[in-house]
C-alpha cells in the first residue's frame, strides 16, 4: 500500500491474477503522476507543499518552450515567501526507483549527482515509498518561494514601488526568470518488469488519482495428509507414501 498521507486508497477488487487498486492524491492539486505511456502504468509522482497550512499549493501544466521538447509545470503558492517542500513517491510495486530533482539540467549517470545537479540526498526509493525533501542538499536550508518583482512608480503618489511580475513578462525576457527544477526518475535495471514499463515512454500529468494494477502471486500448493488412526500424516510430494506403526 501506498504512504496514507499522500495517496488515499479509495476502491480494489481482485482479479483471478491481479488486485486492482483505486487512489486519489491528498494533495489533488499539487501532486502530478508520472505514467507509462502504453499501459498508463503509474510509475511515480511529485507532490509540492508549503510548510504553512493556510498557503495554498497547485501545480499546472505550462505550454513547452519552442526549443524544447519536453513538458513544463508550474507550482504556484497563494501566500509570498513561503517555504515548501517536495514529496517524491514510487508508486510501483516491483523494484526501486532513483528520483532526483535537479537544480540544474543533468543527463543522471550515477546513483547520486551530488549537489553540484540535485537538492535531494536520499533519491534511491523502494517499492510504495515516499520520501519529503525537507530542504536543498547545497546548504541544508528550506526552499523558500519569493516572488519575481518590479519597481514602477506610483501615478498616485509619485514613488517608486515594488509590484510582483507577472508570468508573460517573465516568459517574454530573453531567459525565463523564476526558480526552475528539473526531474530525472531511472528504473533499477536489475528489475526488468520495471525496466519494460519505462521503455514504453513516459508522461507527466497533474492527475487527481490513478489505478495501479498489482500482480497476485499464485497460491501455495496445499498439503496432502494421510490419516492412520486418529494422527493426520502431512506427505510434501503427491509421489510420497508414509508408513506407520502401531
């Protein structure tokens, strides 16, 4: 089962070779689920929160640069100048997965990038675990969201003032302002049914919940017993016979 307080489980119901389970975010709308593009198999996700309870998290989807290819989020805080953290979960159930977010674009090759690429130490995740980065590796510090701004004047009074920036003057500069994290999830090679969910290509998506398909092993073989008298013999093999005395 999943960590209870991330990822509520809502409904299962079993199949002849599998269990399938129903869950919904308690964070519907800061978590985004990374999923096989084939299967939709929920592979991970990424939940964002602030430390303060009456801010308010959300992530959304932005549309992709021109030079790039790959998919852009947006986390966004109601309140200025608050701390967070980042919650990164293996929703899988068949091996370990290495999760780091990175403060700067990196091709992961190793099992730990170190700070000079990622704010999270602990990125190694085994099968349903979740793990909150409490603060960046670098410094050992909280992340802490402050707002871009601009001095303009006020018509009214005459002084200069600081007004936050919106997202389109951001996006419209020569290099986006704003702080940036970037995402690399690797499957542990030595676990091919793992490994086969990836190969499929992946995707992000803000998903307020998601089905996990679990294999159910087969039931073991029950054991035979033979009854002489009143004690039951257990016999391991169908082929066996026993022998009593008395």
């Amino acid at each position: 089962m999943l960590d209870r307080r991330f990822f509520e489980r809502t409904d299962t119901k079993h199949n002849k070779a599998s269990l399938l389970e129903s869950y919904k975010a308690v964070y519907t709308r800061s978590t985004m689920v990374l999923f096989s593009r084939k299967t939709r198999t929920p592979l991970a996700a990424l939940t964002i929160k602030a430390d303060d309870v009456g801010c308010l998290s959300m992530l959304t989807g932005r549309p992709s640069p021109k030079d790039s290819s790959d998919p852009h989020f947006q986390g966004m805080l109601n309140m200025p100048n608050q701390a967070f953290t980042f919650t990164i979960s293996n929703l899988s159930d068949k091996g370990l997965i290495n999760f780091n977010v990175l403060h700067t674009p990196h091709r992961v090759s190793t099992v730990d990038p170190g700070p000079s690429y990622g704010i999270n130490e602990v990125n190694e995740l085994r099968v349903n675990e979740s793990y909150t980065i409490e603060a960046d590796q670098r410094n050992n510090r909280k992340m802490i969201l402050r707002g871009k701004t601009k001095t303009v004047v006020d018509p009214e009074t005459l002084r200069e003032k600081e007004v936050a920036l919106t997202v389109d003057e951001t996006e419209t500069k020569t290099k986006g302002e704003g702080l940036y994290f970037y995402l690399s999830v690797v499957p542990d090679a030595s676990c091919k049914a793992l490994v086969e969910k990836y190969s499929e290509g992946t995707i992000w998506k803000v998903a307020p919940g998601f089905v996990r398909v679990l294999t159910r092993p087969p039931p073991p073989m029950p054991r035979r017993q033979l009854f002489y008298g009143s004690l039951p013999v257990e016999v391991s093999q169908w082929g066996s016979s026993a022998r009593g005395s008395g």
